[in-house]
C-alpha cells in the first residue's frame, strides 16, 4: 500500500509546510473583507469550491464574527459530528479563523473549554480578533504544529479537525499526538479528504495540490490502519462528499480506549485456604 509519509520524501517534503504557511496566512488577510475560499478545494481562482461550499448552517453561524465565517476553509463541520457535551475540553487541530473553535465552545458551555491550535501567524491573529467579537470566556488560541501539541497527556475530551491532518506530511505523528492528549474514552472526530484508491506520483508530489487538501489525501483503509496504530479503536470512516471519484470529504470517527488501569478492581472472591492465606 502506498505511504504518503514515502511518497513525499523526494524533496516535497521540505517544501510543503513553508507553502499551507503562506496560502492560508494570505487567505487570513483576505477573510477581513470577504469570503476566502482559497485553502482546501480545487478552485484556482479561489472562487466557491464544492470542497468548502455550504459547511454550515445559517443557524450556526448567525451569531459568529462574519471573518470567522469568512476564513473557513475546511472540507466539514466536525463540530456536527463530535455530539460535544457540557463541560468538554475540545482541541481543534488547525483552527485556522476558529469558527469550529467558537461553535464548540458554545456547545460546551462555561463548564467547558475550547482550544485551537495553528502554525500560521496570520489566522492565530485573525482567531483572537474574532474570539475578542464573540465575547466567550472559555476559548484558548494556542501556536504550535499538530505534530507537536503544547498541551499534556490525557487533557482533552475531544480532538477535531477540519481538512488540516491531510496537510501534514507526518499523519503518524499527528494522529500519535492526538491519542496522547487525549483522556481515555476521549473521542476523535474531524473532517478530512481521504483518498479512493492510490494517487497518481505527479498529484503526492505537486506542492501547490498538497495546499490544496488533495496531494496529502490518504487512501481509505491506510488512513483506517493509521488510527488504529495510533492506539484507537472503534474508527469509522463515513463518507460525505466527492470530487472526480478519486477523492471524498469523509467524517473520521475514532476513541480513546479506557486503559485497563482506569476500570475499577474486580473484587476478589475467596475460593479456599490457598486464596485466602
């Protein structure tokens, strides 16, 4: 099976980060003034995409600062499909202009909390300005890579994600690090483009597509066999949307096992003098 971690190592790899940076770093200043649909999707112009078009209800987003809206570049509403309960700590993965930040947080409520993680300086500041409009009190914008997420062991409820895991050319990694800050029976449920069969080499190794949310795409059952080396269980991959029948925005579902430490004791029964001694 083909490894997308393998198949970016001809010098892509170094390439790519430094590209996502400045796609959606400019995408942040367009967000100020209008509608930017220029992260993931397959829209040249930066036009309206089948990827990111009609994410959101009217009912979501009413009450949200209209940059937030316009920044979202995502392939989802993950937020939808994490059934986030009062008191949840969520963790977004790539919160970009934090509109699924926002959403959780007010679904989690002032019990809870929201974090949303981005490398790009542009959308961190873009997050802020729209956080400071929203008037809650329960959000964090934290900077960092979702490689390497500052925060610790076994501290989240819930970890989302909207088109960003495709963008790293590390998925181990990111999904190893989702699964650490995880608490056990926490839950893992983003929106992501997953592959329908292999990618051709000429898409894995263009930099511009790999922006796009398309070159990074992993196939079906690779991006499955990933979350289940991670340590989940339970992983579910529903299909949602597709583009050309190679590629589909999917709803990845996976938890956090309840670590055989964490159950209480089995009380012990005497069965004799052996036992009991």
């Amino acid at each position: 099976m083909e490894s997308v971690k393998d198949d970016v190592k001809s010098g892509v790899k170094d390439d790519v980060k430094d590209i996502v940076r400045a796609k959606y770093g400019a995408a942040a200043s367009r967000a100020r003034t209008g509608p930017s649909s220029c992260g993931c999707g397959t829209s040249a112009t930066c036009g309206p995409d089948p990827i990111t078009s009609a994410l959101y209800g009217d009912d979501e987003t009413a009450a949200l600062p209209a940059a937030a809206v316009n920044a979202s570049l995502g392939c989802g509403n993950p937020t939808a499909l994490a059934d986030l309960k009062p008191g949840d700590v969520v963790l977004d993965l790539g919160s970009g202009g934090g509109i699924d930040v926002l959403l959780s947080a007010r679904r989690v409520g002032p019990t809870g909390k929201a974090y949303g993680l981005d490398m790009t300086d542009e959308m961190l500041a873009l997050a802020r300005e729209n956080l400071a409009q929203s008037g809650l009190g329960n959000v964090e914008f934290l900077r960092g890579e979702i490689e390497h997420i500052p925060l610790p062991d076994n501290s989240v409820d819930v970890v989302i994600s909207n088109c960003v895991i495709n963008l790293s050319t590390d998925k181990p990694q990111v999904l190893r690090e989702a699964f650490r800050v995880l608490k056990p029976g926490g839950r893992f449920a983003v929106s992501d483009v997953v592959a329908r069969g292999e990618v051709p080499p000429e898409i894995r190794e263009n930099s511009d597509l790999w922006a796009g949310c398309i070159a990074g795409a992993m196939e079906e059952r690779e991006y499955i066999d990933s979350i289940e080396r991670a340590g989940f269980a339970d992983v579910s991959v529903e299909p949602w949307r597709t583009y050309d029948n190679q590629f589909m925005s999917a709803f990845i579902r996976a938890q956090k096992p309840v670590a055989s430490g964490d159950a209480k004791p089995a009380q012990k029964t005497c069965c004799g003098p052996a036992c009991c001694s």
